[in-house]
C-alpha cells in the first residue's frame, strides 16, 4: 500500500481520538487554534514527509496533521479532507 492510500486510514482512526480529547476539554481552546495555524509554514516546507518517509520528520508532520484536522473540526460544519468529514462537538453543560 501506497502512504497516499494509508493515510486517509491512519485519519479515520488517529482524528477521532484527538477530537474526543479536545471534547474531553471542552473543546478547543484559542492556543490550539493559534498553534496549528503554525504548522501552515512547516506544511508548506516539510509537507511531503507527510507522503514520503524522511527519517526524523514523518510522523512528527503527520501528528501535526492529525492535530490540525482535529482542531479545525470544531469550526461551524467541521472538516472535509482526503474525501474524509470530521466534525467536533462542544458540550456547553
């Protein structure tokens, strides 16, 4: 198997755990926003490790991108990516 078809396989199961901890938390806080949006300039510059194994990079961007999805599940409507859809509820108990 290819990284292109494992990785929407690694989402479907890695992106749900983070968001149930985000929910855990109630939610997102403004640091989690402000943190993936950090990890834009590293997808832009070191991204394609996400798709080709580079030794000491692979799975810190793809646990970037992990935490990113999950993040950003929680704007109005969720997420769609890699044909993939993940949504974030808070509870606001």
């Amino acid at each position: 198997m290819s990284a292109t078809e494992l990785l929407p396989i690694h989402l479907q199961m890695a992106v749900p755990l983070r968001i149930a901890e985000l929910e855990a938390n109630g939610g997102p806080t403004k640091e989690d926003f402000c943190r993936v949006r950090e990890y834009a300039a590293d997808f832009g510059s070191r991204g394609d490790a996400i798709l080709f194994h580079v030794k000491g990079e692979t799975a810190e961007m793809v646990n970037r991108l992990v935490d990113s999805i999950a993040v950003m599940a929680f704007v109005p409507g969720g997420i769609s990516v890699f044909g993939l859809e993940f949504v974030g509820q808070v509870n606001n108990n």
